[in-house]
C-alpha cells in the first residue's frame, strides 16, 4: 500500500466513525422523543433502559451507514482538497479515481457488512427491541396517589386522600371504595388519617389507617331487596395490596416473529412463497363462491367450440337444460313476473357486489403483506448499494468543493439523505400498493443516486467549478453580451 493510499484512508476513517455514532446517536435521540410518553412514570431501571438503547441502536445502523458513509467522504475528501493535498497528489499525475480507488475499496467492504449486518443483526435486533419496547409501553405507570384525586389503578379499589404530607408516607382523610366483589359502592372504609409503604421488595403496598370506621351493606336474600347495612369502628385498620399489576410482564417474542421486519432473507423467502399460495387458494375459493350465488347454473362449453372472429357467430351448441331463472318464472302470472324478475334481479346484484367488496379486500390484504415483506428483503441489498452510491456523490462532490468541517459537508449530506429517504418512501408506498413492481420500486433511490453520483465524479475529473458563484456570473455577464449583440445586429439588418 502506498503512502497515498494510507493518507486517504487514514483521513477518510476517522470521520467515518466519528460521524457513524452521531447519526446513530441522532436516529436514537429521534426513537426517544417518539416513545418519550411510555417511558415517563414507569419506574424503569437503567439495566432496562440500557437493553432497549442497545437494541434501537443497532437497528438504526443499516439506515445510518449511507448517511455516515456520505458525510465522511465529504469531509475527508474536502480536507484534501482545502489543505490543497489534492491538488498536489493531481500535479503529480496521479489521477482522482486513483486516489479514490483505496476508500472505494474500503466503502464495497462496509456496504458488505452493511448487507450482513441487516440481515443477520438487524432482524434479531428489531425482535429483541420491539418485544421489550412493547413490554414498557404495557407497563403500568408507578404507583403516585395525588391529593383530592381517586386513584384507581390497584385493581379492585379506588382510593382518595385529602392531604399528602412531604414524607410521601403521612396521609389525612382517607377513603376508600372496595370494588373487588363488583357490587358497587357497597364496601366503604374512611379514616382520619394513616400511612402508607411497601414491603417485601416493593411487591406489597401497605395502608394502615387510624380512627375510623368501615360500612358494609350486604344482600341477605337474592330473591328480594332486603339488605343489611354494618358499621365497624376501629382505631386501627390495615389494608394489604398487591402491586404485582405494577411490575413489567415478559412477553414471548414469538408474538412478534411474524412481522417481516424480525425476518432474513430466507425466511422472508418462505412468507413471500406461502401468501403467494394463499392468495391463489383464496381467488380460486372465492370464483367458486361467486359462481354459487346465481340463480342459474354456469355451463361449461366443450374444448371445440369458437366463435368466428369475422361474424362474431359460434357453433350451435345443445346445452342441457338447468335450473335457468325462466324456468322458474314461467309458472308465475304476467302480472307478478315482472315485479319478481325485478326483485330477484336486484337481490342478486347487491349480493354480487358485497362479496366481490369482501373478497376485494382480502385478497388486496393478503397482497400488501406479500409486498411489504418483499421490500423489505430487497432492502437488505439497496442499503448496502446506498452506500457505494453516497460514497461516489460524498467523494466527487468533496473533492469539487474543498470544504472540509461540520459546515457546507453536513448541509449537503443531510439534502441528499432527505432526497433518498423521501424517494424511498414514496416508492415503497406505491410498491405496498401494487402500483409499481416491488423490484423496480426499491431499485429507483439507488439508480438515481447512482446516476448523480457518476454526474459528480465527471465534473471532478474534470476539475469543473460548479460551486464557485463566480462562473455563473461570468456566465451571466457573456449571455448578457450575447444578447446585446443579437439584438445590435438585428437592428442594423433592419
């Protein structure tokens, strides 16, 4: 390897793993935000948290690495070009693709980890994250009794306090409604005042409550109204909770491993296959169903039979004789044919139509799901081409404008970044549609950041000054001329 070679690496890689962890923090900062409300309350410890950052973090590497990829070529490539080492390696004759060549290679072997990475790491990840992700949001909020607020999240009671006192533990006017036998109102305890705390490792919550009394009203016959109302004093009462409903339940992942994004490409392989099969068992199902709903029967016409393409007659055909809707009306009065024909007529449409709606929208579901889980395995392959084509647009367009820095790099990666994820979605909701071919769908971000990227690199070798306002003012400056010249010249024609 030569020194140039080591020189270009060496300033394309730390970059490169400086700006992989900032977007990666970024895109985790964004997950945060987004599920921000489900984490507030929950008492969760930071062995929980540590799991589900670790998680969501590498799910956002496949999508970080073209963005990352993108911003290190910028900024090495136009640290070259600003400490004028680039023009200096070209005046030796040496060429940009050859300088290029060396992190070339090195992007093929990141977009190789890239697809390896989305396909064995991410799919583990995204069941791994979501299933916990899931288990926080199911979680109950931490048990916080407000003043003058009944609290009802202990299953069976609702309870209200007056007054709090600072120690979180004192409490003034107690009540409290025991709704465990589903009876209503009928199980009242007040109390002067009491206190509360947890034992046995916070799974029990303790009120122990003075000075007061419990009323209880009690059916004594289940035939009639009569009841029986009790009056208990007590300067001393304990109530015991479980706070089990409060603890994070560990749901089974295989809850989750049907959604394509927990699969690789094998098994995306097999789901795409099986709803194929799906689907045609569904259509032919649903074909045979609609051909039930006539009142007449279907007749299937002979292998010979055709009609003349030039007269539009057929071949005279004896059909043997069903239950035609005739054949039923012909033993009907003149008078009520009519009326009858009309009403079976009727009936039979709108029976047509609603089972063509349903069957419509089943098989359009069972589609959406078949093409959902084939983009998401073509996406396992143009993540990784992303980044060859961030890399070509990134090192071209560095080595035009010799902008080095967090500055005119990050502005135009983010543009670009926006520009692929925006043509991404879109493409993949018209491809989740059935407008376009899921193949062509996923394929056209990549193309097109492919054929930027060869526009960039052709202006680089070129030494093109497509950055600099300077050329387009002298270009505005001779198209002014020009014009003043045409219009000089017609004059003197005239």
């Amino acid at each position: 390897m030569r020194k140039i070679d080591k020189l270009v690496i060496k300033n394309f890689l730390g970059p490169f793993v400086l700006t992989t962890l900032v977007v990666v923090f970024i895109f985790l900062l964004r997950f945060l935000m987004l599920y921000f409300d489900d984490f507030v309350g929950k008492d969760l410890d930071l062995q929980t948290f540590g799991k589900l950052f670790a998680y969501f973090s590498l799910i956002t590497v496949p999508i970080s690495l073209p963005l990352s990829t993108l911003l290190a070529s910028l900024m090495s490539f136009g640290n070259l070009g600003e400490h004028t080492e680039l023009t200096a390696i070209k005046s030796a004759g040496i060429p940009l693709g050859r300088v290029i060549l060396p992190t070339l290679i090195f992007t093929i072997f990141i977009s190789i980890f890239s697809f390896w990475f989305n396909n064995n790491v991410t799919p583990w990840a995204n069941l791994k994250g979501y299933s916990l992700l899931w288990d926080i949001r199911t979680t109950k909020v931490a048990l916080n009794i407000q003043e003058g607020i009944f609290y009802r999240e202990i299953p069976g009671y609702s309870i209200k306090v007056k007054k709090k006192y600072p120690d979180n533990e004192s409490l003034k006017d107690v009540l409290v409604y025991d709704h465990s036998m589903r009876n209503g109102n009928k199980n009242v305890t007040i109390a002067d005042s009491g206190r509360m705390y947890t034992m046995y490792n916070d799974n029990y919550l303790v009120f122990e409550l003075f000075n007061g009394q419990n009323y209880t009203e009690t059916k004594t016959n289940q035939t009639l109204n009569d009841t029986q109302f009790y009056r208990n004093k007590f300067k001393k009462n304990r109530f015991v909770f479980s706070l089990e409903s409060f603890n994070m339940k560990k749901t089974s992942e295989n809850q989750f491993k049907y959604h394509e994004y927990m699969k690789n490409i094998d098994e995306l392989k097999n789901q795409i296959d099986s709803t194929k099969i799906q689907i045609d068992a569904q259509a032919q199902s649903q074909v045979a169903s609609l051909k039930s709903m006539h009142t007449y029967q279907f007749k299937n016409l002979p292998k010979n039979y055709k009609v003349d393409s030039l007269t539009g007659d057929s071949t005279l055909i004896v059909i043997e004789k069903g239950p035609w809707v005739y054949d039923k009306l012909a033993t009907l009065d003149e008078s009520n044919r009519y009326s009858e024909i009309w009403a079976i007529s009727q009936s039979s449409a709108h029976s047509f139509q609603s089972q063509l709606e349903n069957s419509h929208a089943i098989l359009g579901s069972k589609r959406r799901t078949m093409y959902s889980a084939d983009i998401e395995r073509w996406h396992k392959y143009t993540y990784a081409v992303a980044c060859l084509a961030m890399f070509i647009i990134g090192a071209s367009l560095g080595s035009i404008i010799k902008k080095g820095g967090f500055g005119m790099p990050v502005l135009i990666a983010i543009s670009f970044f926006i520009l692929y994820y925006v043509m991404m979605q879109l493409a993949d909701k018209n491809a989740k549609e059935g407008l376009i071919p899921v193949v062509i769908a996923v394929w056209i971000p990549d193309v097109i950041l492919m054929g930027i990227g060869a526009i960039f690199i052709s202006k680089a070798t070129k030494d093109a000054r497509i950055f600099e306002l300077d050329v387009y003012v002298q270009f505005w400056e001779k198209l002014k001329k020009k014009v003043k010249r045409n219009k000089t010249e017609t004059l003197v024609i005239e």
